[in-house]
C-alpha cells in the first residue's frame, strides 16, 4: 500500500506504544485528555484583558450541531450574515460531530450516523433537502426519496458471538428458545408502544422528544431507571439484558440500570422514519460520520465562524451582554459585545461562562455526562473470523466496548481488501462519570491503544500487526445521559428558557437525549426565540 | 492427464559386500527374511514416491514428457547421492534403517499434500519441487545399500544380490501397476502418498520390535515412531478436505501464465483445442468458445446502433468485447475502463492472447483506462451511444454495489439518447432470480429492457440484458459485420426468447442497502458450487 509511507511519514509529535510490547510499531496522535485550550477555561482569571471590541447582533458560542443549527437559521429567518458571529472553541466547528481524515479515509471522530427521520420532522426534512440528502419526494407516497450513496449500505450490523459473526445486534446464535421468546416478546411490545398515543393525541415517544405526549402513563416511566422496568416485565434473558445495555450505552454512553425507563423506550420506539426507499431501521451514514452533516449545515449559511476562540466570560451592558473571547493563535481576548447571546456549549461549560451575570440567568442543572474514548484504528486489513462478512456496524458480544463502524463502508470502490479506517467506541460507564474521567485522562495512548487491540483480536486474530496507525480522542465530557427524573422532572425544561430577551439557551444536554436530531431541534427552537425577542413586540 | 511409462533402473549399491561366505542362518531366524520383505516395501513405496512427483509436476506445470523425464532423471539421480553416502554410516546399522525409514515416511508421506499446498503460495514451486524430489530420493538411495549391510553376513553374497534386486523389481512392477490402476483412481495422489509413508513407519516398527539388538534405543526411536504414524493418520483422515481445497486452486491443462495482482489472480492455461482465462478460479473464458458470449455481448445492440460513433466498455480488461466492436467501421472512440492493470497489460503484450483479440487494445480508436468502474462513470461527463458492462458475477458485496439501481441510474447518465447499454448478467438457467433481478433492477432505474440469452459451452446458458430509454430496437435494424460465427438476425430472434425454465420470475431490486442480487446469486448458485 503506498499510502502507508504516506500515512506514517509525520511521525513528528506522535505518541507511541509502549517500545518492546507487540504493538511498538503503532503511532497516533491523542485528543482531548490534555486538551490545553478547554483547558484554559479552568482559570478564566489567567486570561488576558480584552485589548479590542467588537460589536455584533447575534453572537453564538459553540459550533456544534445545536450551534451550527442556529446559525443557519437566524439567516434563514432573516438575519445578515454579518449580523451574526459564531466562535468555537475548537480549531474546527462540529463538537461531538467533528471529524478527521487521513491519507486512507475520512473517519468520524464521534456521531457517525443518522436514522432515517420521521416525515413529520420537517425542518430537519428541510435541511436534509438543501444539503442533497433527500434528492426529491415520490408523488404517489409522498414520501421522500433519499440519496441510495448515503443510505447505509448492506451487511449494515453483525455481532461476534460465541466466536462467530451473526447478522444483526439482538443475539440469536445460540440463544436458548425460552430467551428467544422474551425477546419475540420486547420488540413486540415496542412496536405497539411506537403506535401507541397519548389522550393529548401526541405520539408517545416521538424525535424530537419535546414533541412527545405528555401523558401521565408515560411520563411516569421516566421516574424508574429502566433497568427495574424490565425486571418489572419479566424481561430477564440474560442476552436480552446484555443487548439494552448495549443499546443504552451506545445512545446514552449509560446502561440500562442508569437511565430511565422512559429513555430506554423511547431509544426503542421513537424511531418513525418512513421514505420511499427506506424505513425506520435504516440509517444513513458517510465516511466522516455526522461530519459530513456538520459540513452542510456550516455551509448553508454565511455568517462569520470563528474558529480557535474560547469564549470565557459573559457581563451586562446596558444595551445587552458582552462576551470575553480568548484567541488562541493571537493570545488576545476581544470584548464581543451583542443584543443576544446564544449558548451552545454543555451545560457545566455555560455555568462558568455566566458566574458573572445575577443568580437568575444561571442554569444549575446537574447533568449525568459520561466520558468516551473513540480510537481510530488505520489498519492494513481486517483479518476476518467465520461469518457475516464486514458490516458497517461491528459489535462484539460482552465487552467494554460498543463495537466499532467502518469508515469505508459507503465506498463504491472494488478495492475493498486495503487499508481501511475503523473507529472503535468505548463509553466508560462502569465508575461514576467524575471518578471514570479522572481516570480517563491519567490513562497514557498506549494504554488506550492496547485496550482496544486486545478487545478487538478476539475476533480478528493478527490485527495488531496490521495497524498503520492509531488516533485516539477521550471524550472527558461525552453526553448527557437521561437518569431517571432528567428528562421529565420539569427542572431541564426550566433550564432551557432564555433570560430577559438576551441569553439564550440550546445544546444536547438540554434535550437529555444526545443524537443528531435533538441538536438541531435545540439550534432551531433557540434560533426561533433570538428572533422572537428581535421583534418588536405588537403594542 | 497424460502419462508416460516410466522405465526403473535402480542403481546398484556402491556399497562393499564382503565375498566371505556367510556363516550359515540359524534354521529358525525368520529375520532375514522379514528384512527381505521389507526391501519389498521400501522398493514399492520408493518408486511410487518418484511417480506421485512426476504426476503432481504435469499436473501442476503441464507439459508432462518434459516434468516426467526431468523429475525422473533427478530423482534417480539423488537416489544415486544417497547410495554414495551409505559408505558413510557406521555404528548400528539397524538404528540407522530404523531413522532412515521414519524419515522417508514423514518425507515421501508429506510430499503429495506439501506440493499441493504450496504450488500456488510459493513464487519458486520448482525450486521447492525439486528440493523435495531430491530429498527423498537420497533417502530412498540410502535405503537398499543400508539393508544389504546388514544382511551382509547373513546370505552369500549371490544369494543377497539376487534376493534384494529380485524383491526390489518385482516391487517396482507392482508399484507401477497399482499406482495408476488402484490408488490415484481410489485414494487420489494425497492419500496414496500418505499412505506410502505409513507403510515405510511400519516397516520401521517392524525392525524396532523384532529385532533384540534395538532395546536399546527402542524408547526413543519408538516415540518418534508413533508420533509420525499419528501425524500421518490425521492427515490421512483430513485428506478429503485438502483435496477439495487444492483442487480448487490446481487446474487441468498446463497452466502458461499466473500473475497475482492487487485485485485478483489471472492463470491461463492452454491445451492443444483452447486457451483458457481464470480469474480467482473462476473461468473467465475458453478460446473455443468465447466468439459466442462476445458476439452475443456486442451485436444485438451495436446493429441497431448503425449510427453508433461513441462506444464504453467497462469491464473486459481481455479486449475481446473490442475486438466485437472494432468490425464496426464506424466507430470512432472505444472507452475501456478495467479496474485492472494486470489484466489490460497481459492483452495488450501476451503473443497468443493478441492473437485472440487481434490487438484490439493496441487499437488507436481505443483508450484503456485502469480505474474503478463506478467512480469512473460518476465523474466522466461524456455520453456514448452504447456501453457494454461486462463485469463479474455479482458474487461479493462490493461487486454487488456494480449491479445496483444507482449504478444503472449513474450509468443512464453516460448514455446518449436513443442509445443501448448491455449488460451480462449471469446464467438465466442457473440463477434465475438473479438474472431477473439484474433487469428488474434496470427497469427500476427507469431502463427499458430486452433480456436474451446464448448457449456457450464453456458456461452453459448465459444471460444478458439490452437497456435503453426511448430507443427503438430490432433484430434486423442494421447490417451486421461480414464473418460473424454466432450472431445471425435469426440468432438475436431466437436469443430473446425465454423457455419456460428460464422465463420471469419476481424479484426484488438490488439497491445498495439491500443487495439482494448478491444474496440471490449466492441462494441460485449455492448448488453447484463444490
Ligand atoms: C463518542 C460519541 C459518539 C456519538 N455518536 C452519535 C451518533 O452516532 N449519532 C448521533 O446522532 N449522535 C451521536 N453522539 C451525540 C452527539 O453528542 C450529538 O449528535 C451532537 O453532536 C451534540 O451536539 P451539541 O451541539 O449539542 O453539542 P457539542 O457537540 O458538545 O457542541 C458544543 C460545542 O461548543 C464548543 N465550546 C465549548 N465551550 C466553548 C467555549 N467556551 N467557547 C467556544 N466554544 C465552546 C465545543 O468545542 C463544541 O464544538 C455521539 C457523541 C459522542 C461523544
């Protein structure tokens, strides 16, 4: 292969496995853990004084989906592009959607994919649209006709499983019949739970999830962690257990006895995509994971994105707010002043960003967020086990991980057989979130590296003298996980409200549920409000 | 398999046996003739050895006089080697013979497997041939010297040279008639060479247990002993699956050119009647017969084309769809596009491949592109008035991704209007539903379709499908070329109709997240694969 000189030739700067073991070979670069810029936020009084000013109408902080989103609507709704400014943090926008590449592939570096989405969803239909993912609408369904190169493509999921690759994720291969028939019976129940509506006539589990009944019968279940429901329901197969654990822990990085059972349903049911060439089960996915949608939503609009730019203080001004903006490269802080301020960033960063505003614009809501380590793997080649050949979706039954996507999946290429990116996933759900990042971020590359290797060659022998290369990112902060009582419990709802016409509010961990979806509903719902308190309201 | 009869001469032992009468054999000491019986053995498992190499090297190498004469001019050559180095084993003789064996049967046991194996693995198969033919025959050279030491003192001399060369002929004779006669049609080479090497352990054991003077060595050279039968045992019980996967690999006629390249493995192999192109295994095409699948490919839609100046070939990096294409005067541009270097190179430099396709490739009208066919169509922006798709068989996912409804939408793109693309689309008999997927699957993509079918030996029934959008098609639309074998106006009539063993059936479409062609490829031809 000669992209692996090409691959290896910046060795400058990169970590390295531990000298002597079988994986000396292998080098990487490693994200996250030391991430000096988020860093400076620790100690916001170390910054410098702000030596310029800078005036705008919309200032946004953070380039995430829930970011991005907004951006693009304040311009759809009206606003100049130079009326708005964005700045990130990151020397790239995307957050938790950012992606890289590499001379073999683009890879994602977190969210790698969408479900087909529900029709009612029309905003995000619309976005979809404009960015070439649905190409048109069958006129006799009127249903939309998405993109066949985006729809994932077939062997779409495999599990390894008692030393074989099986077709799909819910265990089958030697599962005894008395478990079988449980799980028969769980996915019938969610498929009457996904008819099922609430006496406000609303779905019962719907995405966004704002949009879903609030029925009292359901809500409820937001109260017990979804773990004692299933114990409730008799739902005691052992394989069937392991498989909502996975299932949570790869939506929420939480298992099942740390999340509510809404939740945990809603991860089942809510799922309603219809279209005309696909179905709620399918997804769709790129190269770069949900980087290619952070790409298209950065470009529709036009509006300045300021990249390397850590916002890091917000004060009153008497015609609106100022934001503290420390810039990376320069080593300067601006004093952006604007009429509305927008929040995208999580929650624990937005509480520091305000300690200077009164107690009331503060938004104290504890959030369960769970560390992630993601480790992109450039590999020669897989060495397969027997079989469902490679899928999109490789998990492996009983381990720390939740699998790990093939980044050249969607590839239309018949060179399938060399080098290839695989991102492998990992939510350290096992400690609490506090005592699992500290680890996290005392834990050296070569150990991330070997944890992944020796999970991975138990399904493909050989592998580690195959790597090319390793890149490893630790999500300190991860996602939101919905405990029980988040979702439901009033106080998030309470949390996302904006103050005084000037502050505004939108990130994932104000829905409680982190997925690509609930992003954009939040960048849209907060944009929908900026522009509310721009209007003058009728006397 | 042609094979040629093979004249032993067993070199005599350069040995020195003592003209001194023999000490007369107690009446009841059978040994010596147990010793007498082994010589039978080795003699037949020796020659049989030298026969499995001469037959394993035709069949791999082809051209049999050649592999005989050579394999067995080595072999006795190296037998010649063994008998000159037995001068330099002193000490026990016995202990000697009792190795010796072992070795031999590990050695001559193994050798059938071994050569099956590496043959397509090993770049140097000669090297590695001649080394193991080598190899046993000093082994088996040593043997009969060995043995006459030992029965030195037993037996005058006159006695012993007639007894040994008596049993050691008549060995060879029943080697020479129970290898072709009973065990290759029987055990298949594998087995009998397993075999083989069985018997020269037991013979081994034979002399270990019969004979007092072994007891000291007997735990030793009796570990050994019954680790070899074992290995050779399990081998034996396994033999079944190694054939099936040699034989897969090894291939009837003199294999003339193996290339491995990065995408697959080309062998071509030639008889007196036909040349013959494998592609991982899979014939690709036989010389005898290939002017029906390509008449078949090119014409049903080149002469209803008579306009036709822009022609696409993706796929058939062998030429021979251009050279179809060529016998229209017309043309002026020939687009191929082949994922494969190696493939395109070995057509357009190859004499007797050349010949085949009348140096199509060299041909100024044409431009050889070596690229992947789907990103290709995606970013050319041209329009041809015909394009031929000639890939694989949709037996994997990543081909199957060539047969999808976006790759014939992508393909609608490249073809100019009023124009026809054609499509091979694997045995309307034999796979039936993925024939009619494969249209199903153009019709989706808002094609119109003609599917036909031709009989080729080679293949049996082979399917193909004619897609247009509002383009006109007849059998009879335009002149055909002059010298065609296959294709007749009459012929195309015929081609487009389907017996009911072959007509429709249902079928899904083969889009990209579902790729049902592939698992109905792999459903219809399940059977017949071995
Ligand atoms: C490992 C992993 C895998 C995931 N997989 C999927 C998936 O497959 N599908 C899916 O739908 N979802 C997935 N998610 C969920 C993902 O979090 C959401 O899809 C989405 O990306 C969240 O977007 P956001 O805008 O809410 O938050 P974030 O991504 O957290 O965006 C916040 C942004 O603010 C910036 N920022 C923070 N502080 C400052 C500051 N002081 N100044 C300036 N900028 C700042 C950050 O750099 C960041 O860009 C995954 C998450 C993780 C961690």
């Amino acid at each position: 292969m000669g992209s692996a000189g090409l691959l290896l030739a910046p060795l400058a700067g990169l970590h390295s496995c531990a000298p002597g073991s079988r994986r000396s070979h292998i080098r990487g670069s490693m994200h996250g853990a030391n991430h000096a810029t988020g860093h400076l936020l620790r100690d916001p009084a170390r910054l410098p004084d702000p030596t310029r000013t800078e005036a705008v109408e919309v200032l946004i902080v953070g380039g995430g989906v829930a970011g991005l989103t907004a951006r693009r609507e304040l311009e759809r709704q009206g606003l100049q592009p130079g009326q708005v400014l964005l700045v990130e943090l990151d020397e790239q926008p995307g957050g938790n959607s950012r992606a890289g590449h590499n001379g073999v592939s683009a890879y994602p570096w977190g969210a790698h994919y969408l479900p087909v989405p529900d029709p009612r969803n029309h905003e995000l239909l619309a976005f979809l649209r404009d960015a070439g993912v649905i190409t048109g609408t069958d006129a006799a369904s009127d249903l939309p006709i998405y993109n066949e190169y985006y729809l994932c493509h077939d062997l779409e999921e495999r599990l390894f499983i008692k030393g074989h690759w099986q077709n799909g994720l819910v265990p089958e291969l030697g599962v005894p019949p008395a478990e079988k028939e449980q799980i028969a019976r769980f996915f019938a129940l969610i498929e009457e739970l996904r008819q099922t509506v609430g006496t406000d006539g609303r779905d019962a589990f719907v995405i966004p999830l704002e949009a879903s009944s609030q029925d009292e019968q359901f809500r409820r279940l937001d109260e017990q962690p979804f773990a004692a429901w299933l114990d409730e329901q008799g739902f005691t197969s052992p394989h069937l257990r392991w498989y909502f654990d996975y299932s949570c822990r790869d939506d929420y990085g939480a298992t099942a006895a740390q999340v509510s059972a809404w939740a945990g349903l809603h991860y089942f049911a809510a799922r309603k995509g219809r279209a005309h060439n696909a179905n709620g089960a399918d997804v769709l996915t790129w190269p770069a994971g949900n980087g290619f949608l952070v790409e298209q939503l950065r470009r529709q609009a036009q509006s300045s994105i300021r990249p390397d730019t850590v916002a890091f203080a917000l004060h009153q001004t008497p015609t609106g707010l100022a934001v503290d903006c420390y810039d990376v490269a320069t080593k300067q802080t601006t004093r952006v002043t604007a009429r509305q301020v927008l929040m995208a960033t999580p929650l624990f960063i937005t509480e520091r960003l305000l300690a200077g505003l009164p107690a009331a614009a503060h938004r104290p809501l504890p959030v369960h967020r769970v560390p992630w380590v993601v480790v992109n793997l450039t590999v020669e080649g897989l060495p397969q086990g027997p079989g469902q050949p490679l899928s999109w979706d490789n998990v492996l039954y009983g381990t720390d991980s939740v699998g790990y996507v093939d980044a050249g999946h969607q590839s239309l290429s018949q060179t399938d057989a060399g080098a290839r990116v695989v991102t492998w996933y990992r939510p350290l759900s096992d400690a609490s979130p506090e005592a699992a990042r500290r680890q996290a971020y005392q834990t050296s590359y070569d150990e991330w590296v070997r944890q992944a290797l020796a999970e991975l060659e138990t399904a493909h022998h050989g592998l580690t003298a195959q790597v090319l290369r390793a890149d490893v990112w630790v999500w300190g902060h991860g996602m939101v996980a919905p405990t029980p009582g988040f979702l439901w419990g009033g106080a998030r709802a309470a949390a996302a409200r904006p103050w005084q016409n000037q502050l505004f509010f939108a990130h994932t961990d104000l829905s409680g549920i982190s997925i690509f979806e609930e992003g954009f509903a939040q960048g849209q719902r907060a944009a929908r409000e900026v522009q509310a308190a721009r209007r003058p309201t009728p006397a | 398999m042609d094979k040629v009869p093979v004249r032993r001469v067993r070199r005599k032992a350069s040995g020195s046996p003592s003209a001194a009468a023999a000490l007369p054999a107690a009446p009841l000491d059978y040994r010596p003739t147990l010793l007498l019986g082994s010589v039978f053995v080795i003699a037949t498992c020796g020659l049989i050895y030298e026969l499995i190499a001469g037959t394993l090297a035709s069949y791999l190498l082809g051209d049999s006089v050649l592999q005989f004469s050579t394999i067995i001019g080595a072999y006795l050559f190296a037998m010649g080697i063994g008998s000159w180095l037995s001068r330099y084993l002193g000490g026990s003789l016995l202990r000697w013979f009792i190795q010796l064996e072992i070795l031999v049967g590990l050695v001559g046991g193994f050798s059938a497997p071994l050569l099956f194996l590496l043959f397509e693995h090993v770049s140097s198969f000669r090297l590695i041939l001649y080394s193991l033919v080598g190899l046993t025959g000093i082994l088996v050279g040593l043997e009969i010297p060995l043995l006459m030491r030992i029965l030195e003192n037993r037996f005058e001399f006159k006695d012993l040279v007639s007894r040994v060369f008596t049993f050691d002929y008549i060995g060879a004779l029943l080697a020479s008639l129970v290898f072709p006669l009973v065990l290759v049609p029987q055990l298949g080479l594998i087995r009998t060479s397993l075999l083989c090497g069985a018997l020269n352990v037991v013979v081994a054991g034979i002399a270990l247990y019969r004979f007092p003077e072994t007891r000291p060595f007997r735990r030793s050279l009796g570990g050994a002993l019954a680790a070899s039968l074992l290995a050779l045992a399990v081998t034996f019980g396994y033999a079944g699956q190694l054939q099936a996967y040699t034989e897969g690999l090894a291939f009837q006629d003199q294999v003339i050119y193996t290339k491995t390249t990065p995408y697959q493995r080309l062998v071509l192999t030639k008889n007196q009647r036909e040349l013959r192109l494998f592609l991982n295994g899979n014939l690709q095409f036989s010389s005898a017969d290939e002017y029906r699948y390509h008449e078949a490919l090119v014409h049903p839609a080149m002469q209803a084309l008579p306009k036709a100046r822009r022609v696409l070939v993706l796929g058939g990096g062998d030429g021979l769809a251009v050279r179809e294409l060529l016998k229209y005067p017309q043309l002026e541009h020939i687009d191929l596009v082949d994922l494969d270097p190696g493939m395109t190179r070995l057509f357009q430099q190859n004499q007797m491949l050349l010949e085949l396709n009348q140096r199509a490739l060299l041909n100024p009208k044409v431009r050889v592109t070596n690229a992947d066919a789907y990103q290709w169509i995606r970013q050319d922006t041209s329009r041809y008035d015909c394009i031929i798709v000639d890939f694989p068989d949709p037996g994997n996912y990543s081909i199957g991704k060539l047969y999808s409804a976006a790759f014939y939408r992508a393909l609608e793109q490249r073809l100019a209007p009023g124009g026809w693309a054609v499509v091979q689309s694997t045995s309307p008999y034999v796979a039936r539903r993925s024939f009619w997927c494969v249209a199903h699957t153009l019709e989706a993509a808002g094609f119109t379709t003609l599917p036909y079918h031709a009989y080729v030996p080679s293949f049996g029934e082979w399917g193909f499908i004619l897609a247009g959008r509002n383009s006109h098609w007849r059998p009879d639309a335009g002149p055909l070329p002059p010298g065609l074998r296959y294709v007749t106006p009459a012929t195309i009539r015929d081609m487009r109709f389907f017996p009911p063993d072959m007509s429709e059936v249902p079928t899904e479409i083969n889009q990209l997240n579902n790729q049902a062609l592939v698992r109905y490829f792999e459903e219809d031809w399940g059977p017949y694969a071995h």
